[in-house]
C-alpha cells in the first residue's frame, strides 16, 4: 500500500468529480507520483518487475503523516507544505497493469494532481482509496518505515505480484493477512541465529538453488527446488529436486494454573490426521496461532490464549523455539507455559467463528496430563515437549508467590 490522502482535492477537470469512476489512462499518461511505501526502491522494483529510476517530486499543499494504527501513510491537507515523493516516468501498460493490480489489492485507484518536478509544476498521477477510514497520526517517516516494514513488505509483494494474471486483485487482497504473515516468518528467519558449538560452520550460502517453481500459493505455499550443497567434506552434491511446505511461524500456549496444579487443554479437528485417514482427527492440543506481521511471539501468545481459552495469562515462560519437521516443513514453532486463573466457571468453547473454529476448552489436572502422555493419548509434538517442560519447571512454578 503506498499511502493515503485524506481530505482529496482533485484539482484536474472531469475525471476528479466526486462519483465519477476513476481515470482512464491513455497513452500520453503523465508519471506517477509515489510518496509512501513505493518511494522504497526494492519494493517499487518488486512491483514493476524491473529497477526503476524514479526523480525527486513534492505535492504542494499536502503533507504525509502515518495512518493511526497502521503500517502506511496517508496524505493530508496543510497549506504551505509539500509532500515528499518521487516521479516515475515512461511507465509501459504492462508495468501500469502491474501497479493497478498491486494497488488494487489495497483498493487505490489512481487520481491526478499537480506536483512540483525537477522542471517544476506538472501533471502527474498518484494512486488513493477509494474509502479512507484511517485518522491521521504522526508525521510519516521513510526510514523509520523501511526498518520496522520495509523488508517485510518488499517480500509480501513478491508473492502478491507472483499472483499477478492468475488471481484478481480481490482474491490476492482476501489472503494478505497470510502473506504478510509468512513475509514476517522470513524476517524472522533471517535475522535468527544459533550457538555453533558441535556444528558445522555451513550456512544459507553454502546451498545454491538453480530451480525454483510455486505450484501451489493460497493459505500455505508448496515451494519445488532444484538444488545443490556444499557437503562436509567442501566438494558439492549432485543437483536434487526437493519439495518444501511452506507455513507462517507460529506459537503455541499451555495455561497453567500452580495454584491448583491444573492445565487448560484445547480440543478441534485438526486436517493433516484427517486427510491420513486417521479414525480421530479431533486432537487435544495447546494453544495455537500464527504469528501476524508485525507482532511478536509473546503479543501472538497471549492474543492466541484469549481468543481460544477465554484467558488473559499472567507470566509467560519460553519452552522452546524450533522447526517441528526441518526436512520439509519450513515453519518456526515457539511454545509456551503462560501462568493463568483456571478456576472452573470458564467458558468451555472458544475460536473466532470468522475463522470458522469451533474449539473445545478442557481442564486437566497435572497429575492426568502426565497419565495421558504416558497412555500416548497425547500426540500433538508441542504438547508433548511442553508437558515435558512442565514435567521438570513444575516445582520452581508452583514454589513462586
């Protein structure tokens, strides 16, 4: 999303009229005026599909400010001032359809307005929504964005593009919650990093991909590589195709009351023990949910408990972060024991029925949690390694005021 302008004057004849649709380009289009997330130059080439060279411009009479509560920003009227931007000129009709479609999945259309050039005033175009319910908040900082989003963003737009003649707009805007979300999975994958002690010093480089199709791109994504790697002796391997399941991080919760040594436990259907044909599907199971952008594991953790279990937890205490299946699920697991008030009188059904849950609240005491690991009516691998974790925390939980 590039931004918004709140307070729209449309200073350009016909097109501009309030409930006229939005403009037709014809081949003598004027550039485009970027002055939000598109001013990031890695994420205007991922959208294009080439590097651009876009020239320094402002907008008289308007300045940027953050979106309240949001992760762009949006224009508003100030008189004497200018928006910060760029041009970008000699734009083809098929970058046009590229931008329109990135755009689209936001709801901009593209309006025009006069800017101030390297030549000075010209007509110029600049994408806005066709609704605008945001506030305005802060002034809006490039920099401060291309930090905290720009990497995330630049990402995300790489799938949405990678949909670009395959699906509408519309579509692609119906999962950008998920695409975002696995856009921060990468963010975070990149920057994590472990002790390397019994390791061997190998890293990302030493892995080269010459082959790398999506098939398959909706809630999770199924990533085919053709690939080689170093092997340990420093020669490389013959090349292989192998197949990756793609997923969003996520964490997972185990309510724990030491008040009353019990556990809160989640039952729902679960499709990866359906679709083998599993005569049980319904798992108990954690807490579960996928990490969005921009929010951390234990924001995730503590939104995730009181969605599903009605909870507003205490403490939270790290068990682990991991990859449950490495040689082909790439997810990041991080799971939890968060302290909280078990007391009976719970709700006992929980989920978000826009997600379309329906989930079971079970309480347990700790003494039939561990009977149940050890008859094997337990075999969700988080709740295991955290009923595992609790099996040797437990005491220095319960001994805390």
């Amino acid at each position: 999303m590039s931004g918004d302008i709140a307070g729209w004057r449309r200073p350009f004849g016909r097109a501009g009229r309030a409930g006229e649709p939005p403009l037709e380009l014809t081949h003598a289009m004027p550039p485009l005026f970027f002055f939000g997330t598109l001013r990031f130059r890695p994420l205007l080439a991922t959208v294009l599909g080439r590097d651009p060279q876009p020239e320094d411009a402002t907008l008289p009479g308007f300045r940027a400010v953050w979106a309240q509560g949001e992760a762009f920003p949006m224009l508003v009227d100030s008189s004497g001032q200018a928006a910060e931007g760029v041009l970008l000129r000699d734009v083809s009709e098929a970058e046009l359809a590229r931008l329109r479609f990135y755009e689209g999945a936001f709801c901009y259309d593209l309006v025009p307005v006069e800017v101030a050039g390297p030549h000075g005033p010209e007509p110029a175009q600049v994408f806005t929504p066709r609704d605008a319910p945001w506030q305005p908040g802060a002034p809006w900082s490039l920099d401060t964005w291309i930090r905290d989003w720009g990497t995330l963003t630049r990402i995300a737009a790489g799938e949405v593009m990678r949909a670009h003649g395959r699906e509408t707009a519309q579509e692609v805007a119906a999962r950008l919650p998920i695409i975002r979300a696995r856009a921060q999975a990468h963010v975070n994958a990149a920057a994590r990093r472990r002790p390397v002690t019994a390791s061997s010093p190998l890293t990302h480089d030493d892995v080269e991909v010459t082959r790398l199709d999506r098939p398959y791109e909706k809630f999770f994504t199924v990533e085919e590589y053709e690939t080689r790697f170093r092997r340990f002796d420093g020669g490389w391997s013959a090349s292989g195709a192998r197949a990756v399941f793609n997923a969003a991080e996520a964490v997972t919760v185990l309510p724990y009351d030491p008040a009353r040594d019990m556990v809160m436990l989640i039952e729902q259907l679960r499709m990866g023990p359906y679709a083998l044909g599993d005569p049980q599907p319904w798992f108990l199971e954690p807490v579960a949910g996928i990490v969005d952008a921009g929010e951390s594991h234990e924001e995730t953790a503590r939104r995730e408990t009181l969605e599903e279990a009605h909870l507003t937890l205490d403490a939270l205490h790290k068990v682990a972060g991991y990859y449950p299946s490495p040689g082909g699920i790439a997810q990041y697991l991080v799971s939890y024991v968060g302290i909280a008030d078990l007391r009976d009188e719970r709700k006992r059904t929980g989920g978000l029925v826009s997600e379309g849950e329906n989930i079971r609240n079970v309480l347990v005491s700790y003494d039939a949690l561990v009977a149940m690991l050890d008859s094997g009516e337990l075999v969700n691998a988080p709740l295991i390694l955290t009923v595992q974790w609790l099996m040797l925390n437990r005491d220095r939980l319960r001994a805390c005021p």
